[in-house]
C-alpha cells in the first residue's frame, strides 16, 4: 500500500502538470489568458469551459492579419 501512493501521488501531479500546461499553451494562442488552465483541475468546469471556449470569439483571430477571409 505505501508503495502504491509513493507511486501514485508523483505520477497524478505530473499528469496534472502536463494536462495545465497544454491547456495554457492552446489557450495563449488562442488569445485567452493562461490563467483559465486552472480551472481546467475542476471536475465539471472542464467540460463547460472547452465548450465555452470553442464557441466564443478568440481574440487571437481578430489580431492577426494573417488569416483569410474564409476564417473572419
């Protein structure tokens, strides 16, 4: 038993780290502040902010000049 949580509670922080840190990558290029990867932790307010932040306007995209008419 102590093996498995001296096993265990290493690998789930990394886990969490990796998963924060893509979603605050993804985020900044998105336009959004790295800050909502947090709330990415939260059980239930995951699933509700990928929609949200599907479906909203990205900053990014109004910026950049580089995007074709296709995307505006």
């Amino acid at each position: 038993m102590t093996l498995f949580l001296l096993v265990f509670w290493p690998v789930l922080i990394v886990l969490a780290a990796v998963y924060v840190w893509l979603h605050a990558r993804i985020l900044r290029r998105a336009g959004h502040s790295r800050l909502w990867s947090l709330a990415m932790l939260l059980p239930g307010v995951n699933i509700v902010l990928i929609w949200v932040f599907a479906f909203a306007d990205w900053p990014a995209l109004k910026t950049s000049k580089a995007i074709p008419e296709i995307f505006e």
